[in-house]
C-alpha cells in the first residue's frame, strides 16, 4: 500500500475536520537504533549522522517528496535525539561543576599549569572540552531541527494558499497588509528623520546650515507623521488578528495530522 504523502494529507486536513491517520507505519522507526545511547565519546558521530538525515528531510519536506508517515516518525526521532543532547550538555556542565568545586585554585588556573604540572587540571580541561562540545552539539541541533518545523510550517501555509480559496484569500490580505504596514513605517521613519534634520538646522549631506527650514515645513512633516501613526493603528491590529488566524490555521492542520510542535 502506497504511502500517504504530506501534501496531499495537508489538503485533506483542509477539507476535513478529522483525517483518518494509519499509526502503524509510524511505529516503524528509521533511526531508532542510534538515538537510543547519546554519550559524549559518540555525540558528535550520532549528531553528524542526524544532522544529515534532518537536512534531506528539510529537502524533502520543500521538494514535496515525503510521505507523512515518514515525517512523523522521523520528528519523533528527531526530538528524542534533541532531548538526549540537551541531557547530555546538563550532564557535562555538572560535571565541570564537580570538578571544579573539588580541584585546587592553581590546578583550575591555566596560567598557573605552564609552570607546574597537574594532572587533575588537565583532566579539568578536558571535562570542560566536553562540556562545550556537548553544548554546541544540542545548540546547533536544535537549530537544524527549528528549521525543518518552519519549512514544515511554510509548506502547510503554501499548500493551504495554492488548493483552498478561502484561505487563499485570507493570505492575500494577510500579505498586502504586511507589505502596506511596512511600506507605512519606512515612511514614517524617513518623516522623522527629515524632521530631525530640519529641527537641528544642519544639511547632512553638505554639511551646512538650513536657512529654508521654516516653521511651517516643521508642521507638514509632523501632520504626515501623524497621519501615518493613525493608519497604522488601524493597518497593525487588523495584521496582527489576521497572523494569529493564519497561525492558528497552520497550528490546527499540524494537530490534523499529528505533529504539534
């Protein structure tokens, strides 16, 4: 039996108000066998191999070439392995800690070890190695993995505005008032700082005094910057209402289809 594919399990999500999900396919794990014993002699190979697997998931997800089986099981993986690095990176912090507390000020003091030797203080450095070795490990898969969810989420909004008109509209909207509430505030920075040019008497590009800078030019530039703060309080809150629906539309279909984040 063919598998069911993410964009289509999307468009179904849309239509729908439950989707029938097969659990079973989900339960077959693809890399369960190397997320299951994370230790710091093998945390950089393991994060190596799920980096990897993490990226031709991103890949697949934006060339719609997964199957949503595959992505859901794949994020279970993906998010054990995340929780074991970040135990991982807790561990070897205390670690540190430990040997810190139990260690000598000069065993602890690089500067004092050129001249004398100690082997606890380089057994120190080297838990401290590990410590920021685990760390980068979980900061940066962590990274990776945020950005498979924000492909995950473009992809669910770029379906949901191709194959159902009523969001399309909504996203329609959504986009002109971003790019009307932007367009409006570069405006009115630029405004301000016309003003604020004016109102010292200086030419920023000449260098010179401002004899032309009357009153009233004062008074234009402040009724247009007062103008565009009304429409943007109206142009902001109306964005903002339509990005919490759309959000909420992307968070709906991601609970349809089993990964919430």
């Amino acid at each position: 039996m063919s598998q069911q594919s993410f964009t289509n399990a999307i468009v179904q999500a849309y239509q729908k108000d439950k989707i029938q999900l097969d659990d079973s396919l989900v339960k077959e794990s693809i890399v369960n066998d190397i997320t299951r014993d994370i230790h710091i002699d093998n945390a950089q190979s393991i994060y190596e191999r799920l980096r990897d697997i993490l990226h031709n998931s991103l890949n697949r997800v934006r060339g719609d070439a997964i199957a949503l089986s595959d992505l859901r099981r794949l994020r279970i993986q993906f998010y054990e392995a995340r929780d074991q690095f970040f135990l991982l990176e807790e561990k070897e912090r205390e670690d540190v800690i430990e040997m810190e507390r139990n260690t000598k000020w000069h065993e602890r003091s690089k500067l004092v070890r050129v001249f004398v030797a100690s082997e606890t203080g380089e057994q120190l450095d080297q838990e401290r190695e590990e410590a920021r070795l685990a760390s980068t490990i979980a900061t940066q898969f962590a990274q990776h993995l945020k950005d498979l969810e924000e492909a995950i989420d473009q992809h669910i909004l770029f379906i949901g505005d191709k194959h159902v008109p009523p969001f399309h509209d909504k996203v329609v909207l959504w986009r002109q008032l971003g790019n009307l509430r932007q367009s409006s505030q570069l405006a009115r920075d630029k405004i301000r700082n016309a003003y604020d040019r004016i109102s010292h008497g200086s030419c920023s590009s000449c260098g010179g005094s401002i004899t032309w800078a009357t009153q009233g030019s004062r008074n234009e530039l402040s009724s247009a910057d007062k103008n565009l703060n009304d429409q943007l309080q109206i142009l902001s809150p109306w964005y903002d209402q339509l990005t919490n629906e759309v959000e909420s539309t992307i968070d709906s279909i991601r609970t349809k289809l089993m990964i919430s984040l």
